[in-house]
C-alpha cells in the first residue's frame, strides 16, 4: 500500500485546541499556494519512480473550502503525473459549514470517493466552547448533502476528553451519529497541545478539563456502544463497518510508505539510490512563503534524512500497536530479515508476563489492558532499542 497526502492549510478560523500548521482564509494566498502545490506535484512525479498510489487524503486546514473547480485542477493533477489505482481511496476532510449539494456532487464527479467530516460533538456549546466554526445542525445539513450527492463512503470525526464534557453529553453525541450510519467513526481523545489558546487556558484555570478516571469511562462506553451498533474496532480511536477500514490510516498504522505534498507535510518512503536502499523521511516547511520558496529550489536541496534501521524498528512497532490485530510477525521479519522477538526480546518478555501484549502464530498486539497503557508499553521497547 502506497500513500499520498496532500495539506492544503486554510481554514475559517482555527479551533482552540488545534495545533497544525494552518492559516485564515485569504484568495490571494490561496491561489499561490495552488500554484505551488501544482508545481510540486510536478517536480516530485520528475524524481522518482514512486510506483501505484492506493490512497489519496487532502488533509489540513480544512480541504472543504477548495472550490470544485480548483479541485478538479489539482486531481487532474495527480492522475497526469502519478500513478493512481483505478480503486484508490481519494479521501477528502470536510467541516460542516463549508459544503453545498452542488459542490460535494463536483467533489464526488472530480474522483473524490470518501469525506472525512468533522462534528468533534453534537452539543452546540461544546462546539463553542473549544472554537469550531459550525453548529451541530450544520454538520447534519452537510451529512445529508454528502448522502444526497451520492457519497458511500463518510467517515465522522468525534473527540471526547473535550473542557466540561460530561459522559452523557459524548453518548448523546455517539448515539445521534450512529442513528445516521456512516461506514466509518474516529473518535479521539482531546491531545492538549503546547502553544494552543485552549492550552493557556487550562494552564490559567480559565478552563476545566475531565478527570483521567472520567476520560477512560467516555472510551470505554463508547467502545461499547459503537462494537453494539455493528462498528469494528480496529485501531485505538478507529472504529469501521466491515469493508470500510480506512486506507490511509492503515497504511499509517503498517509504517507504510508515503508522499506528502504542501506546506508542513511529511514524506517516508524506501528510497534507492545507486543500489541502496533506505528508509527516508523528510518534510516541507511550515510556513507559506517558506514554502513557496522550498517550491521553486532543486529538490535535491531537500533535507531528506535516512533513518537508521532500529529506528525504523521502533517506529513500525509504535505505529503497529496502535491497531487492534497488532503487528503482523512474518511481515515484520520481511522487512527488516529479523524475528520481532530477536529485536526486543526484553520488552516482549516483560509486557507479556504483565499481562499487556500477547503474541500467537503470526502476529503481535497489545491485549486490552495494553491498548489503554499503550504508552507504558512503547517505553520498555524504546528503552530497548537504546541498548
């Protein structure tokens, strides 16, 4: 599986809690950003041979205030200078607010073929409260819109852990968005972030967040609530209808290979060079102008820095327990020709006796108990590729 991902930055407002790279919506900005973004589409499709794209996300910033008419540009794009599958996944975020049937029905005719709609919650204060840009009947509105344009494939994103969120208020909000069946649910613990105008908050007691034991009742009755509903588990905040796992994401999880293109996106992939093969990462600034002169440099300017094979070890194991199946032991030992219980044979031992990973035939996962101290887990393996 290979991935490519492409940031478009721009957003109406930025929301209290959000700590990516985004800017307030300006056209001038907007079009010289397209421009660039074009223009490395096409630099990067000159470098390499980056074989068969499976995914497409156009992440941000907030995706859904492209106009159809720039999207279908910068689709066109891709498929002239890259290979697309003919079953790829082309997934677009979208907040509600932004979206009109005319528009996600151009979405849907340029190649679109999955939304990623963020509600967060269904109470209109919540919203408020943490500085998203829409309401709750808004969100409902641009649903339907996507159902109407013809879409059969909608992810909706939801936080829990949110300033003054009570259980009820997150069921009541599982509850609604389960009544209208999407394939797809994330929903996520809120990540305070250093920086963020909710984080000063909280540091200023201007706000109160839930207690730790509070957060961990939310996650476990929503898990609960959304495995009865026909919704499978199948990484820690992930949770799918059969057939509707998300591509990107499980390419992710899998430390797959992956292009990014825009400001502030990242890249890794197994670059080969004169006969040699690494595991390489780099990225593009985050900041416009920084970026649009990145744009009009050589490539090999990039600072593309090759990973070392026990970090890339680590990171496969990190990423890899966040699924639920865990990290499969024959692909593992592919990929780096070694026994996953050879690399980390401490950790393994440790976490095993305590009950917090289990290992069968084939494959390696955190049980339960695990999944929630996910953390403590990583450690031991961190700690161990130091030795």
């Amino acid at each position: 599986m290979q991935g490519l991902y492409l940031h478009y930055p721009f957003c109406i407002k930025k929301c209290r809690y959000c700590d990516f790279f985004s800017k307030p919506l300006a056209m001038q900005e907007t079009d010289e950003y397209i421009l660039a973004l074009l223009n490395e589409i096409c630099a990067f499709s000159a470098y390499y041979d980056w074989g068969i794209f499976t995914s497409v996300y156009f992440g941000g910033g907030t995706p859904s205030l492209l106009s159809s008419d720039k999207l279908q540009i910068i689709v066109e794009a891709l498929y002239n200078n890259f290979s697309i599958a003919k079953d790829a996944e082309l997934t677009l975020e979208a907040n509600p607010g932004t979206l009109t049937l005319s528009k996600l029905k151009a979405y849907k005719k340029a190649g679109i073929n999955r939304l990623s709609i963020g509600l967060q919650s269904s109470s209109d204060p919540l919203l408020k409260r943490i500085g998203r840009p829409h309401t709750a009947a808004q969100f409902i509105e641009a649903y339907n819109f996507a159902k109407e344009a013809g879409f059969k494939n909608i992810n909706v994103d939801l936080m829990h852990g949110l300033p003054g969120q009570t259980l009820k208020e997150y069921r009541d909000t599982l509850i609604k968005t389960i009544s209208l069946q999407p394939e797809h649910i994330s929903s996520y613990a809120l990540t305070l972030s250093e920086g963020t105008p909710l984080y000063a908050d909280v540091l200023a007691c201007k706000e109160t967040m839930p207690k730790d034991d509070d957060i961990f009742n939310m996650q476990d009755s929503g898990i609960a609530l959304l495995e009865q509903n026909g919704y499978t588990r199948y990484e820690i905040s992930n949770f799918a209808k059969p057939g509707f796992y998300c591509r990107h994401n499980q390419n992710y999880w899998e430390n797959g290979v992956y292009l990014g293109l825009g400001a502030a996106a990242h890249s890794a992939w197994q670059l080969c060079f004169n006969a040699r093969s690494n595991w390489t990462r780099w990225s593009n600034p985050a900041d416009l102008n920084a970026y649009i002169g990145a744009v009009k440099a050589p490539l090999n300017e990039r600072a593309f820095e090759i990973i070392p094979k026990a970090e890339e070890m680590f990171e496969t194991i990190m990423l890899g327990l966040r699924r639920i199946s865990g990290i499969s032991l024959n692909t593992f030992k592919t990929r780096f020709n070694t026994e996953v219980t050879s690399a980390f044979p401490r950790a393994i031992e440790k976490l095993t006796v305590s009950g917090l990973l289990e290992i069968d035939h084939n494959s390696m996962k955190l049980t339960s108990r695990g999944l929630d101290l996910q953390n403590s887990a990583l450690l031991l393996f961190m700690d161990e590729r130091q030795l």
